[in-house]
C-alpha cells in the first residue's frame, strides 16, 4: 500500500468522522438559511461501472454526471477542517470515466472556489491522483486551501465538463 493510498483513505476517513461527531442542534456549526448547500439529488446519481454504487466513506453520497462526478458529504457543511496561513484546507476526490493516473500524473483539472456570501475567490491547483479498490480504481484529487469560512460555490472542470457544488465552511474550526 503506498503512502498517497494511505493517505487518501485517512482522507474519506477523517472527513466523515469529523461530519459525524458534530451535533445537529449546534446552529453556529450548520449553514445559514441563505446558503443552499448541495444535497443528495433525487433520484441519487450513481457512478457507473466499474465504479462503486455507493459512495465511499460514512454519511456521503456521489454527485455529478456520468462524465464528471464527486464525492460530497451529507449535510453540505465541512466540518472540522484544519487552517493554515492560506485558509481551511480540504481534498476533493473527482472522478472520471477512464481516468489513469498512470497516463495522466498531473490531471488538467481546474478548480474554482467562489464565496457566496462575500467577496473572497479562489484557484486551487494542481490536482494530482490516487488509487484504491474502494474508489473503483484511478481518482483525481485537489488539495485546496479555502480562504475564510462561511458559504463556497466551487466549480471543477475536466476535459471540458464542469460540476458545480455548494459547502458551508463554519467559522469555528480549528486555528494554525
């Protein structure tokens, strides 16, 4: 197992543990009324083959296209991130229909983050890969740092499809 799975896995891992341990009556952590976070669409989107059915990780779902698609957690709120200098980092897992991190080292994935309820933009790069059984195989992965906490409209584009999705970032997490 190389050390790029490991971390992956600790990735999905943490994300949802951390969604889980946070209590639904704790208002200042949960989005504002004004911040329409992606929710599970109805009927669910589901990857297709040779792509898990579900989701990997607790308490998430898939979500996207048959093209391009993402792994987002139940609620829309990104819970205990770390902060950094640069702002709350957090990964993002894309994938793609014969996507090969083999072929393709550095994907040409472009990710865009724009603040809904404020002016506060941001470009993330460069996406790189990872690989395990439970992702079905090759995945794209973003590392971004979020400026500021509060309400994110991002937009990934690969070979010229786009996913758009909204998250809420609380203010309290966790300090550099």
């Amino acid at each position: 197992m190389t050390w790029l799975t490991l971390v992956s896995i600790a990735s999905i891992v943490s994300i949802n543990a951390a969604a889980s341990a946070v209590s639904v009556q704790d208002d200042a952590l949960l989005p504002t009324q004004s911040c329409a976070v992606t929710a599970q669409p109805t009927p669910a989107f589901f990857a297709p083959p040779p792509y898990p059915q579900s989701a990997p990780g607790f308490r998430s779902f898939w979500y996207g296209s048959q093209t391009l698609w993402t792994l987002l957690a139940e609620g829309g709120t990104w819970h205990g991130l770390p902060r950094n200098p640069n702002g709350f980092r957090q990964k993002v897992f894309w994938w793609s229909p014969g996507f090969d991190g083999r072929i393709e080292p550095r994907p040409k994935l472009s990710l865009v983050g724009r603040r809904l309820d404020g002016p506060e933009s941001f470009v993330a790069g460069p996406a790189t890969n990872a690989r395990h059984a439970d992702f079905g195989g090759w995945t794209i992965l973003t590392g971004l740092d979020v400026p500021t906490a509060g309400c994110w409209e991002l937009t990934g584009t690969y070979r010229d499809q786009s996913l758009t999705f909204v998250v809420w970032i609380p203010g309290t997490d966790r300090e550099p």
